[in-house]
C-alpha cells in the first residue's frame, strides 16, 4: 500500500524564518515567520510539487520513511487521489486517450481526471482506480 505523506525538516534560518525542505522533493521549499506558518505552508508546497511532477509528466516520488529529525507532511486528499490515479497510469504504461477508452470515457474527461488543478469527486477517482485493478483507501491520523 502507497502512502502519501512525506518526510520534512524544519529549520530556522539566520533571519529567523522556519525553512521546510522535502527530503524526496529537493525542488520544493518554503518558509514560515513562524513554526506554525511553515508548517502550514508545507502543506500548500508539498500539494504544489506533486501537482507539478503531474503537469510535467514526471514520476511521482514516493515517500520515505521519516527520520528522527524530520516531521511528516501528509499530501491532501484529493491530490493523493490524483496522484495514486497519475501512478497506475504510467505504471500500465496508458496514453491518457487509451485511459479515456478504459473508461469509456471522452478523452476531455479522462485528462481532467488526471488534471491536478482540476476538482475530481473522489469517488470519481476511486471508480477510475478501480477500472485499473487498483483500490482507493483513505485513512486518519491523530
């Protein structure tokens, strides 16, 4: 089972802002005058690096495990569904026409399934998943 939360460091810099770095994402940082604004912003951040291996047509990194200097940044929702669907995809090696004629589907809407910025329902994505052998599941964490 993949996951999609993601290892992060923070660390105060000399002018006294909070730097997020993503050990599996080493393109994607951000900061926060604060802790609590960095950590907020490392949400935004991580959600914008996996958007954009998908617009880029780029593997999507998995996660590694956390050490003990680092937090866990945890990929929302939607955007882990859009990623797990993104995944399958290359990994079954389909262009996005022969994922729309999977599904029967008009090629307008099987890109739009696999458009970061666009907001699929997530039954749509898991029915999609579904179509390719694989299985959607949302957890919680504490």
């Amino acid at each position: 089972m993949k996951n999609f939360i993601y290892p992060a460091k923070i660390e105060a810099d000399e002018d006294g802002f909070f730097l997020v770095t993503f050990r599996d994402l080493p393109f994607a940082a951000t900061d926060g005058k604060t802790h609590q604004e960095a950590l907020e912003a490392a949400t935004d951040c991580l959600e914008e690096a996996i958007a954009m291996c998908i617009d880029d047509g780029l593997m999507v990194p998995l996660p590694s495990r956390q050490r003990k200097d680092e937090i866990c940044i945890v990929l929302p929702a939607l955007m882990a569904a859009k990623a797990a669907l993104y995944i399958t995809i290359r990994k079954k090696g389909l262009t996005k026409a022969a994922f729309a004629r999977l599904l029967n589907v008009n090629e307008k809407e099987g890109r739009r399934l696999l458009d970061p910025h666009h907001k699929t329902k997530i039954p749509r994505i898991n029915e999609a998943l579904s179509a390719l052998g694989n299985k959607l599941v949302i957890g919680m964490l504490k």
